[in-house]
C-alpha cells in the first residue's frame, strides 16, 4: 500500500484541498478501510487468485459482471503501472539530469525491467518488493521525523478559493478520491491468496493492520508537509516530498531522497504487475478469458503469457493522459469494483448454505462500504474534470465490448 500514492499525488492533492489536505486523507481512509474490511471476510472465506472476479461471479451469478469486475481490476492496475511509469521516467531524468534521454525511452524501460522481474518469480518479485517498502517506510518516516518542528505552524483547515460555490465537504471528498490511490493495493492480497500460507488467517490481520499503519503515517506525512511548504508551492512541487526535505533539512543531499521516491515508484508497479498478471490469469482458469492466458511457465512457475500480455498493453497506456488523470481513472475503476464487492459479500452474508470465514464483519460494514463507494464515484464524475471519468468509462465500454465478442465466439475462449 504504502508507496507512490503519497509519493507522487500529495501535491496534486494539496492543490485541490490546500492545508486540509489530511482531512482528504482520513476521508479517503474510512471509505478504503470499509472495503479492506469487506476484502478480509472474502479473503478468510474464499482465499483464490481473481479473487474479486470470483467473489462477484459466487454472489451474483451474473457472467458479465464477473467478467467486468475482473477486468476492471486489470485495468485498475495497468492505468496505476501507466501513473508509476510516468513518475518515475520524470523523477529518474531529473535526479540524473538525463536530457538526452527522451522521457518515453525512460518509460518504456522502466515498464521492461518491471515486466522481467514479474517473469523472473513471485519470491523474488516479493523480496524486490518487500526492500522497496523498507526504503519508502524509512523515507516517510525522514519526513515526519525533520517536519515535526514545524507542526501548528499553519492553519490545516485553510483551503482554496471554493468555486463555482462549492462546499468545504465537496473540496474534502473530491481531494478524498485522489489520496484514496494512496491506499490502494489492499485489494492485491486477496488476488495472490493461492500463494500465501494460511490465507484465511492471515490476510484479514495484513489487510487491517496496513490499513490503520499506513493511515497513520499519510496523516502525518500529509500535516508535515503543508507545515513545511505551503501548499500552492507544493501543489506546483515536481518532487513535493523531496522539496519538503530540501526546505526542513538542507543537509540532506536532495538526491537520496529522489532515489526514495523512485523507489517507492517502482514498488507500486512491480506489486500492481504482479497481482494484474494473477488476475488474469485466475480468469482464465474461471474460463472468462482464453485458456492460453491462464499457462503457468514450467521453471518459474508464474502466468507469463498472462504478463507478456499485460506489457501489450501497458506501453500505449503509459503515454495517455497526465499523472493526475491516470491516477484519478484508476481509483473510479477501483471504486466501481468496490462498490460490487461490497455487495457481493453482503449478499453472500445473507444467503443460506454459505459458511463463514474466520474473520467475519457485521452487515452493515458491507452496506456502508458500498454506499460510500458510490458517492465518491457520483461526486468525482459530477464536479470534477471530465478526462479521467472519460478514461474509466472508455476502458469499462471496451471490457463490454470484449465480452460480447466472447461470447458470439469472435475471440476464442479456448486454444
């Protein structure tokens, strides 16, 4: 969870929310927490890769909705790979100084070297990712640690200009839509399961406690830093918490902290690969996807068509839209997946036969998450701009589309 979310989209949102930018971020944490909640009751219950997919299919018995469930998911994670690519090859040029290098031959081998590491295995895709969240934990925390100083030094409820006459609230709940893709990447827990010890014990305790932790740590990160920098020169910031270090602790050479932040960049994407590829390949086990996307390689053991697959894809993706538009794109593609989880477990819940988990929530948990899923959707697409609804939308018309070519056997299922 923890990495360029809150690397990359702080000052963004500190743009639209001004030093009330942390409310954004508790507001984004209880819609995100509601869902994680839902996601460790399935995830006690039915430990399986496409696991949302799965989750919709068992509830609602509806083979469209599965197949956009998953492939939302998929998408979710490619438009959120496409976000890391474009920090990355951006913070990479500027930290190295590499202006004879055009930033899409960054972004390009960037998106490689990712693609190989998926191929190369999950453990090592885990060690990778498990040193990159050591990295960036140590990063935030630098952050927190330099800027307490400057805590009560502004008012944290100061904002923008309200336009148009918008409420604080709308302010808050709009800016809580792009920090929620800073929680983001609960979800990916439930779609490796199959390769977890003890997944019905230990996914509910992962996904709550990373949820609570990396709340903390946002907050805080989120006060310090409009503490430090105000927030119009941070919203215009390339690296916002790297010029948050530069300005609370000089002695710092700005580079190690850049390094950070590409770290933390490259975590995001490996872990979104990693569980896009899974997703996949789950699928096409499921028989929503062709056959040949669910092959396991014989010496890595990893879905390699599924991922070579993915890479197709992510290349053009990369170059469409801005960071905030592909960011915004992919949590209304989470949102909407969200909402039909939520209510699949409540569904489930209520349905006679089904046994429980170890880890069970109370129904209303269920209820709410979905409710408030929809309304950040409704408030997103209705106040703000229109590209990264027009992005989200496109890409779930194209997962139709692709479903009703399966289906009159344009696109094969089967080999």
């Amino acid at each position: 969870m923890l990495g360029s979310g809150i690397y990359g989209l702080i000052g963004q949102a500190a743009g639209q929310t001004g030093n009330a930018v942390w409310l954004a971020f508790l507001v984004a944490m209880v819609a995100a927490l509601l869902t994680a909640l839902s996601y460790a009751s399935l995830g006690s219950r039915y430990p399986r890769a496409g696991g949302a997919a799965y989750m919709a299919e068992r509830a609602f018995g509806m083979p469209l909705l599965s197949f956009v469930v998953g492939l939302a998911v998929v998408c979710s994670g490619l438009t959120s790979i496409a976000t890391q690519s474009q920090v990355f090859a951006v913070n990479l040029g500027a930290m190295l100084g590499l202006t004879f290098l055009p930033v899409w031959a960054i972004t390009i081998g960037f998106l490689l070297i990712v693609t190989g590491l998926v191929l190369r295995g999950i453990r090592e895709s885990m060690w990778v990712n498990v040193v990159c969240t050591l990295i960036e934990a140590a990063g935030l925390l630098l952050v927190i640690a330099v800027g307490i100083p400057y805590w009560g030094s502004v008012n944290l409820l100061e904002t923008p200009s309200l336009p148009g006459g918008d409420a604080l609230i709308v302010l808050i709940i709009q800016g809580a839509v792009l920090t929620f893709f800073a929680f983001i990447g609960f979800e990916d827990s439930l779609n490796v399961a199959e390769e977890c010890r003890d997944p019905q014990r230990t996914i509910p305790i992962a996904l709550i406690s990373a949820m609570v932790l990396g709340a903390m740590i946002y907050v805080a990160v989120a006060i310090t830093a409009v503490s430090v920098v105000p927030w119009q020169e941070l919203a215009a910031a390339p690296a916002p918490l790297a010029e948050v270090m530069e300005r609370a602790a000089p002695a710092i050479p700005a580079l190690i902290f850049t390094g950070i932040t590409l770290f933390a960049v490259g975590n995001t994407a490996l872990v979104n690969y990693v569980t896009s590829s899974r997703m996949v390949y789950g699928m096409a086990r499921q028989g929503l996807l062709p056959k040949g996307l669910g092959k396991v390689h014989d010496r890595t053991q990893t879905p390699h068509i599924a991922a070579s697959a993915l890479l197709l894809l992510l290349v053009p993706l990369a170059f469409f839209g801005s960071i905030a538009e592909l960011a915004s794109a992919t949590v209304l593609l989470l949102l909407v997946v969200f909402a039909i989880v939520n209510g699949a477990l409540l569904v489930l819940q209520g349905r006679t036969g089904e046994a429980n988990g170890k880890f069970e929530v109370p129904r209303w948990v269920p209820a709410l998450g979905t409710l408030v899923c929809i309304a950040l959707i409704a408030v997103r697409v209705t106040t703000g701009d229109w590209k990264a609804p027009a992005l989200a939308g496109a890409l779930l018309v194209g997962i139709v589309g692709l479903h009703v070519l399966m289906r009159r056997r344009i696109l094969p299922v089967t080999d």
